[in-house]
C-alpha cells in the first residue's frame, strides 16, 4: 500500500461509562450522532452494556469480526489546534505533545482546501480510543475490509475516500472517486472496496492497495446506501431521493432489477441467509422486504421515520433506528414485527453488531 501522508495518529483515551460485554454475548455498537457518543447494548435484549463518550458528531461506525477495532468517524470538522487537544494521550504533559507536533509538516494528502475531521480508531473489547488520526473533511460512513487490515472512510465534501492501515494504524491513501462520496462496502476481495457517488450516479471500484478507481458502474442518479450479495455477485443499492433500490451485476456493471419502494428511503441490509432485502422507507415510515427470488415486496408500518437499518447476525433479526425519535428497534426479519424498542440519545446512524 503506497504511502502518500499521514497528518497525525497519537494514542488517546475514551471513558467507557459500564463494562462491556462478555466475549459470549453480541454486541450492538450505535452511534448516537449529535450525542457525541457510541451506545453499547445487548441486541437481543436491549440491555445497556456501556457507552464510549467524547466521539464529536459520530456517524460511520464499522467493525468486523476479524478486527479488533472500531473504526468511528465524525461528521463534523475541527481546527488544527482543536485536533491536537484532542488526541493528546493520558499521562502526556501539554509541553511533550506540543513538541511532539511541532515537527515540519509533510505534504498535505487529500485537496488543498480540505478541512480536518477526526477518525477515531478504538478497541472493540474495551471501548479504549487508541489513535485519532486526522483526515481530510468531514467523515460520512466507513468500512472495515474483511481481512481486518484496512479501513475507509467517505468524504462527501472532498469527493474522495481515506485509507487506513491497521496495523501501523496510520492514513496511508486519498483516493478520488466521484461527486459527493456516501457508502462504502467491501465484498470478498479485502483488496478492492465499492463506493457509491451520489452526486454523479456511479459507485466506483477502488484498488486500497494501488489507491485508484479501477471501474466505475453507473448505478442510477443518486446512490447512497450499499450491501453487497454473500457471494459478492450482487450489488444493492439505495436510490434514496427516488424510493427505489438498484441491482446491479458486480462483474459487468449491468443493472438488473430495479425495486419501486416509494417515498425517500434510506438504509438497507440483507436478511442472515441472503434471501430477503430489508429497507428504511424513512418518508412513507415503512419497514419494506424484498425476497430476491420472486421479487415480491412485503411491508409494515414502522413510524417515526426508519432511517439505518442492521441485520443482527444469527438471530433472524434486524435493528432499525430513527431519524425522528431518540429509539432504536428490534424487529423480526421475518414478519417485520417489533420486538422491542431501545432508547438512546441523538440519533441512530451507522450500526455494528459483533458476535462474540
């Protein structure tokens, strides 16, 4: 992976407000957006298993069984100066970590007129920040690769991803992609990560490791949320504005199937055994499934506002937040009923389930 800048990562610390979990439970990870915090609770029981606070305007939040971090990324952007104070370690004098960042700066990665933003990596055990690494404008959602070793981050604002390695836990990479970066999903090839544009209607298929789009697949006008099939064949995703969800072939770029959902809509994820799509109708306050064999569309009433939407692995259940209302829900995959609400504060964004 070729290097371009790393601005700075410094070791930091988080206050976990109740233990987490045991290494036997799941753990659902919600960040809690204007909160300033990540929410941690029992999917299966809503139980509150603890909460990682001082994470300004988080929105991505990703993970991944095979890593052993959190990747959270803020929607807001800081100065210079606000950064600095922020990723200074515990038990380090304001005198050392000022030295320690009065070196000669690098070349800039990213564009020139970029703010700065924070990605927070942290340690899924504990909820311990161990670096924030400064990135180039305001981080809309990330992903983790599913080898564990790389992470990304969209910026909508700079029209392009950041790369992360973890495990110099440094910013190796910017990578243009297109107008107005949302999501980013890995399929099975932990090299290459899929990333939807929505102000010019492609997702682009980038190389990590050589930092370049490698094809672009023209998927509607405005495509924001993304799952991608099991197998990696398939690619789903949301055209919010138009309440519809696009299919696309991975191989040739060619669409599909196109799914009338109606109204704005906003998150979607695929049921444990791949064969139903599930999708936030925010605007028509639906929870709508798609069984990908036969096409048919089956709905219920889910209000206020569905907004993210995470399947719960192994349990034939998926979590739904809204963007009204500070509650998350945990709803049936199968008959779209609601099990049960969660309350949190802020808003529900990017959700991470980890078995353990």
């Amino acid at each position: 992976m070729h290097r371009i800048y790393l601005l700075f990562a410094i070791t930091a610390a988080s206050a976990l407000s109740a233990p987490v979990a045991s290494a036997e439970e799941l753990r659902a990870f919600i960040p809690e957006g204007s909160a300033d915090a990540v929410r941690i609770v029992d999917p299966q029981t809503g139980t509150e298993l603890g909460r990682i606070e001082h994470l300004e305007a988080v929105h991505g939040l990703a993970g991944h069984p095979n890593s052993k971090f959190l990747i959270a990324g803020s929607y807001a952007e800081v100065d210079r100066e606000e950064a600095i104070a922020a990723a200074k370690p515990a038990g380090v004098s304001e005198d050392a970590h000022a030295a320690h960042h009065a070196k000669p700066p690098q070349a800039r990665i990213g564009p020139s007129d970029a703010g700065i933003s924070l990605l927070s990596i942290l340690d899924a055990a504990t909820g311990d920040v161990v670096r924030r690494i400064e990135v180039p404008g305001a981080v809309h959602h990330v992903a983790i690769s599913p080898d564990g070793k790389a992470a990304v981050a969209t910026h909508p604002a700079g029209d392009g991803i950041s790369v992360v390695d973890l495990s110099s836990l440094e910013l190796v990479a910017w990578v243009p992609t297109g107008a107005l970066p949302n999501y980013a999903v890995f399929g099975a090839d932990p090299g290459l990560v899929y990333v939807s544009n929505a102000g010019n209607g492609t997702i682009s298929e980038v190389d990590i490791g050589r930092g370049i789009v490698r094809r672009n697949l023209i998927a509607g006008e405005e495509p924001e949320h993304l799952v991608m099939s099991p197998d990696g064949t398939r690619i789903f995703a949301a055209e919010a504005s138009l309440g519809q969800v696009i299919e696309l072939e991975n191989s040739s770029g060619r669409e599909l199937r196109r799914f009338d959902i109606g109204g704005e809509i906003h998150g979607l994820d695929l049921s444990d055994d791949g064969t139903r799509l599930l999708i936030a109708a925010k605007e028509t306050d639906r929870l709508v499934a798609i069984d990908l064999e036969s096409g048919e569309l089956t709905s219920a009433s889910l209000a206020p506002a569905p907004y993210h939407l995470t399947t719960v692995p192994g349990t034939g259940k998926v979590m739904v937040s809204s963007r009204d209302e500070p509650k998350i829900w945990l709803v049936d995959a199968s008959s779209l009923s609601v099990l049960r609400e969660i309350a949190i504060e802020g808003e529900g964004h990017q959700m991470v389930v980890l078995p353990r």
